[in-house]
C-alpha cells in the first residue's frame, strides 16, 4: 500500500475547516446535523452548491476559487 503524498506545492498541513453552501432551505438530514455538531463542518445557504476546504486555521488568509470548474475554493 504507498502512502499519500505530505509535501505539497502549497504547504497545507492540516484541514480545518470544511463549509458546504446548500441551495435550498429544506430540513437536514441527522447526518448533516451531527457533522456540524463536530464543529469542523458548517453548512449554510447558497445561490448553488459550494464547498469550502479551509487549512491551517486561514492563518495565511490566501485563497484559490476553482469555479466554474469545480464547485470548491481552498481557503489557508
């Protein structure tokens, strides 16, 4: 079994937070409701579907949006 990869061209070391935007205002699931008790997920309304991946607590407060490709922005 190979290990994945720990260096990598940005230096992102630990997730820390992860944000999905939702449309829509429907009720969540108990699955959603737990992950979000854990403190590392948050969801919140959107116009469409977005996530977030925040590393390092944003400490270095730079970010990339890779829309319209991907529905996802790295956030460290």
């Amino acid at each position: 079994m190979s290990r994945q990869p720990t260096g990598h061209a940005l230096h992102l070391r630990t997730l820390t937070g992860l944000r999905l935007g939702l449309p829509g205002k429907g009720p969540r699931s108990d699955a959603a409701r737990a992950a979000e008790a854990t403190g590392l997920v948050t969801l919140a309304p959107a116009e469409s579907h977005i996530m977030t991946l925040a590393f390092d607590n944003e400490t270095q407060g730079q970010s990339i949006d890779l829309r319209p490709e991907l529905p996802l922005v790295l956030s460290w």
